[in-house]
C-alpha cells in the first residue's frame, strides 16, 4: 500500500459532515413524480444486494449457498429429499443439488411462462406460499433462488422430474434460453450451478470448511438427510449424517467439556401442528450455549420458543428441588442458575413463523411458548424422576452457580460503589474521543502501553478512544463472573464500552459503534486477541450480532524505495510487491520469486533488494504515529475484519478447544488450520 492516505484533517471534516444535519434545498432541486425511479425485476436486488444478504463479503457469497441448500433442506423437510450434495467446481463456481421433486417446469397460469422460470426471476414467487405444497419450511419469503440468481453472473439450472431433464441458463438473473427437455431421466430432483458476480463481490473464493459448518448442522437438525461437500480445487470431501440427531449435536458441541449426566436429554413432541425436539445436558463449564432453530433457520436472537425452554426447564428444576429438598434454605435458585454449565439445542417447526425482520432471527408467534413449556416441561419431569441420580447432580451443580451469581453480584455492586465514589466512571488509562454519538465512534482496544501510546498520538481524537491493556487478560472460559470481574483489564473493557456484563448487560448502551481488537501479529499477540474474542462471545455475544466488534490488520512489512514508503500485509503481499518494485527499478517483469524470500524472509531490522530496503515490524509499538494512522487507523485506507459467527455450535466449540484445558483437541485443530493462521475465522 502506497503512502497517500487522507489526512486527519480531511476525515475529520468527511465525519464532520456526516454528523451534521443537512439543510433543505429549497427547491433548487426539482422533484417530482418524474423522480420516483421504479426497478423492474432483479434489478432492485442488483443495486442492493445487501439488503437481501447482508453485504457482499465473504459472508454474503457463503449465504448465497445456503439460500439453494434451503430449498433442498425444505425439500427434505417435506419428506421429499434425502440426498443433497454442494460442490465447490474448479472455475469457481457451486453446484448444489438433490433428489426431491424437482421444480415445476410446466407453464405458471397466471405468469404464462414456466413455473421454473418464475422461480428464478420473479421475487415472492415459490411453493413456500402453498401450504399443501410444504407444511412447514425455511424459505418464507420466496427470494431466496431469485437473488442467487440475479447476483451471479452465470447460472444453470436443470431439473428432473416427469421422466424428462430440463434445462435454462441465466445471466445476471436474465434467462438467456428457454426452459426445455434436453433428456430424459429416470430420477427426480434439482440440480443448480451459479458464479457470482465479479462486479458485484470483489473476491469469490468460496471457502469447503465456511460451508461444512452450516452444512454439519444441517445435517445434525435433520437426521433422515445426508449432506456431502466436496471441493474439486482441492480434492477434499466430507459427507454429513447424523442418525442421533439434536443429541449427537449436543455431544459434538460439548466433545470437550466432561459432562454431569450419563447421556444427553432428549424431548420430542408435537402440538396444533408445531414439532418441538430438544437435547440438553449439563457440563463443568460456566457458560449457557442455548441454540435455538426454527424451520432449519437458527434464531440467534431467540424469541418465544426460547422463553418457552427456559420457563419449562426454571419450573421443572425447581419444583423437584422443593419436592427433594435438595438445597439449604438459605440458597435460592434462580433461572440463571439452572442455565449455567448448560448445553442445549432446541429445533422447533411451525407452520406459519413470524419472524421479527428479514434476517428471521427472533420468532414472534406466541402461540410457540405455550406448546414448547408444555412438552418439555412434561418431558423434563418425567425424567428427573426416572433418574434420580443424574437429577440430583443437576441440582448440586445449579446451586454451586447460585453461591457464584451472589459473590459475583457483591462483586458488582462493589465495582458500581467505587465509581460511584470516583469522579469520573471511564478507566483512568482510555483516551476518550470528544463525539458521543455511538454511530460515529470507536474504539481501539491496545495491546501494550507501547502500541497505546502511538495509537493515542496518531488516532484522530474526534472520534477514536483508545484503550490501553497490559498482557493477557484473565481466560473467562475457564473462570465464573465474580473471578472475571475481580480482573482490572477485563474490568476496564467493561466500563469503556458500557454495555455492561451479566444481568446488567444491554448491546444498546454500547458507546462505541466499532470495537476494534488491534495485537501484534506474532503468537503473543494472536493469542490476546484470542482471549478477548473469548470474552466479547461469552459475556458481550450481542455486540458480536450487531456488528460492532472488529480486527484491526496492521501490515507486517514496510518497502522503503528512495523516499516512498509502501506497506505489506501478510508474506504472500511482500512477495508480490518486491515483485513490482524491482520490476519497476530494472523496466522488466519481476522474477525470482524464491530468492526474493530467502533474501528478505527475516528482515528484522530492515535489509536492502536491489536498492529497496525491507523491514519487518516486531509488534504495533515500533510503529511511529504517523505510521500507525496511515496503515492501520486511517478509516480511507485501512483494512478491518468484522467478527461474525457462521455457525453457533461451531463456534461454541471452537472457543472450547481454543481456551479450554485438553490440549490434544486444541492441537489438532491449530494443525488443521494452519493454513488459515493468518485470518482465522472464528
């Protein structure tokens, strides 16, 4: 990266104007009926994509996938489909097909034209409409296909049904030949391939473990399916299927985590067309990992069926504690203590799902919270009677939480007393920024007093804070709320973002719109941004789902030609431009590759190629000021990773293997994952 970046003046005059109000123009622009522009087809999906799959990065072309595996998910679903493979092609491109009905192909009444083609290119249109055509299912809102479609620069599509094999090709969701029979076939089922858009997402490289995970999942939420994923680049395959179900799920989240119980609960029932299945268990850990499905679709914001659980698992627990008198009479049990150490999936169907929103994360019926509590409140009984000592260590376990949950709500309110007393509530060590309003303020948190002191002196102090925090803060995976609010780092993090921590908690006091992680990029400093990953997922998930956490990319390498100064991000980009710049010195193509990293893999202190000099940084406080701003700070120039979570049980036990105490599951996973050590995703 060239050094020309915009100065601090220049953005903070860019952010002074987005912060303003704008004026009218009083009518020196005229508008009128002739203003309103109309979007006929996909075009509307075309100028927004992201409305329709939340931005158009890695995670919005892996969601592109998922859309086309829903529709054979819910083929399954249905009772349709059993088969359903997904393969990364060598050009680039995903295949994904099954073995359900297929498609219709015969002309739509109304469209006069192929139902198979209405599907493709006409937005709301689909058989999740039609309850006699799917009871239940995951698509609801009949955009899934259409937007793959008019996202991608290229798409086939053939379906097998009636005997026959049908064919159409799209481009840029615009057919470009007829639907027609092109065979015939003595199987049934869809298969689909699409390449996405270069003009639309900059970087298409589809990712075999990013799609196993929702693919795993899949898998383990509907038992009678088996998934196969395969990458023909790389030649790898897994194939997916879980007879267990939601148990087997249970057991794969908490492989590492020793259990209390013989063996995970299991519930299933059925109520006014609405399937409840659940599994749960309890472990040593102190976490609640609660996920919750709907129709295939994971609810991470929860949403009734989730209150349902809690309030049938809170008065089944309590109940048996009071008929056994199981605690002293000093303890009282609350629901956050039945849910500590616990590990639970809970997949609900329903007929007709409202969802709060597009992205159909919180389900809204209510009817769902009284059919759930019913079943697994009945269930849930029935089985602490019939294993009375499994039951019994439940309830040991949730009252050793409760003496936790008040030495840890001494430990607040301790914590609430001395600021009270102090004159100002914000750690001693951030450098606030002077902008109050979240939407246009954020926050570096530092590794090192040295790094946090180049931040404080290159950061644009009108909307950048920094926090400084020495060393590596307490692992909260292995520790209980009142022991990680006992730790100054962790309680320093806390104050700055304001969001709280534990019952206190709310994403929207949140004073930082970006909360940005920025470490060395050595193993020390991997493994701090680790830790913090650790506590923003377990104790501030929620800033996690908003999109308010972030990874700072400082660059490893500086390129010093006379007196132009460029940047490298990683080994591959040095290599790339020392390629360019000696090309540039001697006015031919670069070469020697090879001799270019021996010559200059170690620069340390800084090394001479043909006159350009090569230096390596150790850590963020070598950096001057002006570099830090220029590089890593600068929000024209600077390059942030958002944090996401792809898969919830994933996650979960990724953050298990990686913080936990069993080292051989965290080794194999450093080893399968090495090729992506530079950018893991977590």
């Amino acid at each position: 990266m060239k050094k020309q970046s915009a100065t601090k003046a220049e953005v903070r005059e860019k952010a002074t104007k987005q912060v303003k109000t704008r004026k009218p123009t009083n009518g020196a622009q005229e508008y009128s009926a002739k203003s309103i522009t109309v979007l006929k087809g996909l075009e509307a999906v075309r100028r927004r994509p992201a409305m329709y799959i939340g931005d158009v990065s890695s995670r919005g072309l892996h969601h592109l996938v998922y859309e086309v595996v829903d529709n054979s998910i819910d083929e399954a679903v249905a009772g349709f489909a059993t088969n359903i493979d997904v393969t990364i092609n060598k050009d680039g491109s995903v295949t994904v097909s099954d073995d359900g009905r297929g498609i219709p192909t015969d002309e739509h009444p109304t469209e006069k034209r192929s139902a198979l083609e209405v599907v493709m290119t006409v937005l709301h249109a689909g058989g999740k409409f039609d309850k006699n055509s799917y009871k239940v299912s995951g698509g609801l809102h009949g955009v899934g296909v259409s937007v793959v479609n008019a996202l991608s620069e290229e798409l086939e599509v053939e379906v097998y049904r009636d005997g026959k094999t049908y064919y159409q090709k799209y481009r840029k969701g615009e057919p470009v030949t007829q639907v027609k029979a092109i065979g015939t076939s003595d199987r049934t089922g869809t298969k689909l391939r699409f390449l996405p858009d270069s003009t639309i997402f900059k970087a298409r490289n589809f990712k075999l473990d990013t799609l196993c995970e929702r693919m795993r999942e899949l898998a383990y939420l509907n038992p009678s399916i088996t998934i196969r994923a395969s990458d023909l680049r790389s030649k790898e395959e897994e194939t997916f299927h879980f007879s267990g179900g939601l148990v087997e799920f249970v057991k794969y989240i908490d492989a590492i985590r020793p259990s209390i119980t013989r063996s995970p609960i299991y519930i299933s029932g059925a109520a006014e067309n609405v399937q409840v299945e659940a599994a749960l268990q309890y472990n040593e850990g102190f976490s609640d990992n609660s996920f919750t499905y709907v129709n295939n679709i994971n609810t991470h914001e929860g949403g009734t069926h989730l209150v349902g659980f809690r309030s049938a698992l809170t008065r089944a627990l309590n109940n048996y504690t009071s008929k056994n008198n199981l605690v002293k009479d000093n303890i009282q049990l609350t629901g956050d203590d039945f849910r500590e150490g616990l590990t639970a999936v809970l997949s609900v169907k329903v007929p007709d799902p409202q969802f709060e929103g597009q992205t159909k994360t919180k389900l809204g019926n209510s009817e769902v919270k009284s059919i759930v509590e019913s079943i697994v409140g009945d269930q849930l009984n029935r089985w602490l009677e019939e294993n009375p000592g499994d039951a019994k260590k439940i309830i040991e376990r949730c009252a050793r939480a409760a003496e936790a949950r008040e030495a840890a709500r001494k430990a607040r309110d301790l914590t609430r007393r001395k600021n009270a007393l102090e004159s100002s509530n914000l750690p001693g060590k951030l450098a606030d920024c002077s902008i109050t309003n979240p939407e246009h303020a954020e926050i570096y948190i530092v590794e090192g007093d040295s790094a946090g002191g180049s931040a404080k002196q290159g950061r644009d102090r009108r909307f950048q804070a920094i926090l400084p925090i020495k060393g590596k803060i307490l692992n909260v995976e292995k520790a209980r709320l009142h022991k990680i609010l006992e730790n100054e780092e962790i309680r320093a993090i806390f104050t700055a973002i304001g969001a709280g921590i534990g019952d206190d908690f709310d994403p929207a006091k949140v004073r930082y719109g970006k909360i940005i992680i920025m470490t060395d990029a050595d193993v020390d400093g991997s493994h701090i941004r680790t830790l913090l990953l650790t506590l923003f997922y377990r104790h501030m998930k929620g800033l996690i789902d908003l999109g308010h956490v972030y990874i700072a990319q400082p660059p490893l390498y500086k390129l010093k030609k006379g007196k132009v100064e460029y940047y490298a991000y990683d080994e591959d980009e040095r290599v790339d431009l020392l390629k360019k710049l000696r090309a540039e010195k001697r006015g031919k193509s670069g070469d020697g590759g090879k001799e270019i990293a021996e010559n200059a893999g170690g620069a340390e202190g800084g090394t001479m190629v043909d006159g350009i000099v090569i230096s390596r940084f150790k850590g963020l406080g070598e950096m001057n000021p002006e570099q830090l701003w220029s590089t890593t700070m600068n929000p024209e120039t600077r390059t942030v990773l958002q944090v996401s979570v792809e898969s919830e049980g994933g996650s979960d036990r990724t953050f298990s293997i990686l913080m936990g105490d069993d080292v051989e599951p965290r080794r194999e996973f450093i080893e399968k994952n090495a090729k992506y050590v530079r950018n893991l995703d977590i």
